[in-house]
C-alpha cells in the first residue's frame, strides 16, 4: 500500500449552494470559479483508496465533475439534507465495484435518520425492481479502524442537535474535518491536537445559531493551531478573494476541486 493521503474538495458551500438560487448578489454573480459552492463534500485518499465524506444533494454531479470513480468508505457528519440527500448514489459504486458491500461510518442518531430518509436501503434484495445502495452501516461513538487509517469522530455542537466532525490520523499525518458547526465542546479540543489540517465551518461574519462566523473559525484555529485550516461550508457573504485579507496566512477558503496531499 501506497502512503498517499490527500483530500479533495467536492464541495465547499453552506445549504444552499452558491450561487443561491434567484440571488442577483456580487458573490452569487461572480466569474471565479472559486466561488461556486457546490454542498460540502470532500474524498479524501488513504493509500489509493478512498473515504468520502458526506455525500449531499450535489453528490452525483461532485462525482461526474472530478471524475470519482471508486469509493471504498463513506462517513456521514450528521443526517441534514444538505450532507445526505445524495446518498442514493452510491449503488453506482456498488455496480462498478463488483456489488461490493460499501461501509458507511456514522453516529446512532445519523444512521437512524438514514434509516427515516431512505428506508428502502435496509429492504431485503427480494423487492422487485429495488436498486438501491448496498451499504454496511456501522454506529460509531469511538476511535475505530478503517482503510489502514485511525479515525475518530468529534462530537460537536450545531444547534440544536450533535453532530460529528471525523479526525483522520494516516501514517504520522492528521487532517480533521467538521463542516458543521456552532461550538466545539472541550473535550472534542482534546482529540485534535497535532493537526497537520484543519478544515472548518465558517459560514458568514455574521452570528448564526447553528455555524461557525468568520471570528469564532479564527479563534478555533488559532487556539488549536494546526499547521493549515481551510474554511468550508461558506455562505455568498464574500467572494475567494475578498476573504484572504481577514485571513492569517495559515489559513486559506477551500474551494470546489481543490485538492490537497498532507
Ligand atoms: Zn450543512
Ligand atoms: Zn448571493
Ligand atoms: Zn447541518
């Protein structure tokens, strides 16, 4: 096995994407293609293969975009629609992939919102005409094993409800990946120390009740000082380029296709 660990960002928008639909804004009408946010997602390549994280309304177009053509692993954040909606498409996976059975890692609450949203995922094989994703759905509240990578999930808080960020530790490196959230608990702190990649919400300046604004992202970032953050989940509040003068230089926006080896 191969030590290749990098991360590909399928997706680096809020809910809505960006552009929002109907929005005539600076941001939504921009040229750079650094500022279409399609949902958050991201594939992330442990040794030629790969775990993709959440899989969102956008996901299938993500897949034909930046030619994805295997997923050997899926973990889910958190059963929002705009990290889940997309999920359906991993029966493509399963086709190329030999019928393989693909293990999906998540938190109980995710997986039993899974269970409500696609219900038909857990039908036995029998049901006439059923296509759908072939998936091992495995709950996780601890640091577990998986693609020669330890992972562990980070609870955080976002609103209302938890959700879970995932720490990646592959071969001495260590990425950590939480899309959504308003406050990170410390005991959560704790678990990411050493980072070599921080990727983080930062939805807007302003407050919101379930996301990270651009002061609180800082601040996380500085306390935990990894040795780069990139921001995700981003609103049409500013373009790529206005947000590198808020920024320290350790820390960037990702944007859609980029593409990072740790
Ligand atoms: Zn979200
Ligand atoms: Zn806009
Ligand atoms: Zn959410």
């Amino acid at each position: 096995m191969n030590g290749d660990f990098s991360i590909l960002f399928l997706g680096t928008g809020t809910s809505t994407g960006v552009p929002l639909i109907g929005c005539g804004c600076e941001v939504c009408r921009s040229h750079d293609p650094r500022d279409e946010r399609l949902r958050s997602s991201a594939l992330v390549t442990l040794g030629g293969r790969t775990f993709l994280l959440d899989a969102g309304p956008d996901f299938r177009a993500q897949c034909l975009r930046r030619r994805v053509s295997r997923i050997d692993a899926v973990f889910i954040t958190h059963a929002h629609a705009d990290h889940l909606f997309g999920f359906d498409d991993i029966r493509r996976f399963n086709t190329m992939q030999g019928n393989a059975v693909i293990p999906c890692y998540a938190g109980p609450d995710t997986i039993a919102g899974m269970h409500r949203v696609f219900p038909y995922i857990t039908q036995r094989r029998n049901a006439l005409g059923l296509y759908r994703p072939l998936i091992d759905f495995i709950s996780v509240t601890a640091p577990f094993e998986a693609l020669g990578a330890r992972l562990t999930p980070l609870p955080v808080i976002h609103g209302s409800i938890e959700t879970n960020g995932l720490r990646i530790d592959f071969q001495g490196r260590s990425l950590a990946y939480l899309p959504d959230v308003h406050e990170i608990p410390a005991s959560t702190l704790d678990l990411m120390r050493g980072l070599d990649l921080l990727v983080l919400n930062m939805l807007r300046p302003r407050p919101h009740p379930t996301h990270l604004t651009l002061g609180r992202a800082l601040v996380y970032a500085a306390r935990l000082a990894p040795r780069r953050t990139l921001l995700t989940h981003l609103s049409h509040d500013y373009t790529h380029a206005q947000l590198l003068p808020h920024l320290p230089p350790t820390v960037l926006p990702a944007y859609d296709g980029l593409s990072l080896t740790l």
